[in-house]
C-alpha cells in the first residue's frame, strides 16, 4: 500500500524538508575533494564507499519519531554550499520537480576538485503491515570529471519498524552499491542487522578486490584490519545556508520555517496549520493554473530503467 500522499500526525514530523534531507544523502565528506589524486580505482572506489557509509547514519534512530520530513512543494529550492578544508567549495541545488508523485532533482559541484553530481529520485512510501518501506527509487551519479568516471550509486530503502508491535525504530535494509562502467569495479553495501554493515569491492570479471565490515556510527575495516571509516573521527565539510531574511519564498527554509519553528517550539497545533496553509496555497495555484516555472532543471523525454524522468540541470555553474 503506497501511503505517500497520507498526511502524517505531528509526532512523526521532522522540521526540515526532505530537499534538504535530500542534500544530506549526497554529501561529500571532507576529503571526497582528493578524488582525482589518489592513484587507483580501488582507492577511489573506497574513498566513495566511506562518504556513502556516513550519509547512512542520517536516517537511522531507535524510536520513529520526528522521523518524515515536509513534503516539499512543487518548484520549492534548497541550496547550500559545503566548505572543505583545502579551501574549496561544493555548491549544492536541488530543486522539487513534481509534487504527485514526488520526484526531487538534485546537483552538486566542486569546481577546484573537479567533481559534480546529479541526483534525482522518486521516493515512494509503502506500508508492510507492522513497519513502512521508504524506498529512494533513483540513482546519484557522480563523476570525476579530470579522469571520466563516473559512479552510479543506489540509496538504500529505509524502514520505520515497530508501527503496530515490538521495538520502534528507524534503519536501511537491503542493500546498495557503488558502480564505475570505466573501471569496471563495484562496491556492493549489504545492511545485516540494524546499522551493521557487511562489503566488498569487485572487478569485471566479479573477482574479489577488497572487504569490509563494521557499524557505521562506530567503525568500518578493510578485510586487511586498516580503518576505512570511523565515524568519531571523520571530517564533515562546513555547511553553509543563506540566512532566512535573504531566501526567496520559495526556497526550503523559507516555505517551512513557521512550520518547522512551531513543531520545534512544540507549538503541534500552530505547525499543522502552518503546514496546511503552504499546502492550500499551492493547492489555490495549481487550481488557477499559475505554478512557477522549475529555475534550475529541466524535463527530458527520457526515463530510467526504474520509471525515473529524466531532469537535466540548467542551473548555476560557478
């Protein structure tokens, strides 16, 4: 059962919207920026897998609440730009393409490390019985743009368990992998309990190249005992937000911060008034027909394997 246009009680809600959860799922860890330096795509494929293993430590929570975020509304923006140590930037877009269904466009750049990324996704939500399925169907592609690779990377499902019984709690499940067509190697991430991990590198002809286990909020190892992620001491790049006085109004933080500011406040009744203000006024819009127009991605005719369209950036570039 697809429960994905069901309105939420307030103790579920969490004050953020999910373009910028979005933005979470894909962001580069400090030293992401020393792609294109280290010598082989192995180093390469693991660096990418360690940035991926943090990015799952965003949803995972032993209790579901404040665990949705707000449904972004059509032609709603976030952007950001993340700081790196080396002293360059990673200027992140995203922007909500469609409403119903949901499908969220994203793109980031560094310009100085010479890595992009672009991201679009049509997450769906599916009741199980005694736990819900929220599954990110799309895939990121990243590329490092000096040595023409590009990575395909899936994002694992997350499940809301113990709706009805037992213990609650929010985590992946299932699997997901990292993939170079040029290269020809694979990074495959099987969740086997919880936020334990288990994970091994494979070439073309599906031979062996590396493994590696752990939890990660705790630590990950390469089959050969070396730390590949430590999650006390990784390094996360500065994320900088323009203040709410300079967004425009249709930017995230904008639309929902009367929202967001109440439900923080515990203001419940105030939050779901707000929420359902922006929700009528885009309800009026469509109605008139006067939706704004999409700034930073355009529609192709295309459509992935998994029923994706297909959304080419037309954004900034610097």
């Amino acid at each position: 059962m697809d429960i994905t246009a069901i309105t939420c009680p307030t103790f579920l809600i969490r004050p953020i919207s999910m373009l910028e959860i979005c933005s979470e799922a894909v962001k580069p860890l400090d030293d992401m920026t020393e792609l294109a330096k280290l010598a082989t795509p192995l180093e390469r494929i693991l660096r990418i897998t360690k940035s991926f293993l943090h990015c799952c430590t965003l949803a995972p929570k032993p209790h579901f609440n404040h665990c949705k975020p707000f449904n972004p509304i059509y032609a709603e923006r976030f952007q950001c730009v993340w700081e790196h140590e080396d002293g360059s930037q990673t200027k992140f877009f995203g922007e909500q393409v469609s409403h119903h269904p949901p499908i969220s466009a994203c793109y980031w750049f560094n310009e100085k490390a010479g890595l992009k990324s672009h991201f679009v996704t049509k997450p769906g939500t599916y009741f199980r019985g005694n736990y819900a399925e929220v599954d990110m169907v799309g895939k990121d592609h990243l590329t490092i743009i000096e040595l023409d690779e590009e990575y395909t990377i899936t994002i694992p499902p997350t499940y809301v368990c113990g709706i009805v019984w037992g213990t609650s709690r929010v985590e992946h499940g299932q699997s997901f992998e990292i993939a170079c067509l040029k290269t020809g190697l694979r990074s495959k991430i099987d969740f086997s309990s919880g936020t334990y991990i288990t994970g091994r590198v494979t070439n073309q002809a599906d031979e062996e190249m590396e493994t590696y286990s752990g939890d990660v909020f705790k630590t990950v190892t390469l089959g050969s005992g070396d730390v590949l992620y430590d999650f006390k001491t990784v390094k996360i790049a500065k994320k900088i937000v323009k203040p709410l006085t300079e967004q425009d109004p249709l930017e995230s933080r904008r639309v929902w911060h009367r929202a967001a500011y109440a439900l923080i406040k515990k203001q419940d009744e105030i939050s779901q008034k707000a929420k359902h203000d922006v929700e009528e006024i885009q309800r009026a819009l469509k109605k008139q027909g006067e939706m704004p127009p999409l700034q930073w991605f355009n529609k192709t005719d295309k459509e992935t394997e998994q029923g994706v369209p297909v959304y080419d950036y037309i954004g900034p570039k610097e």
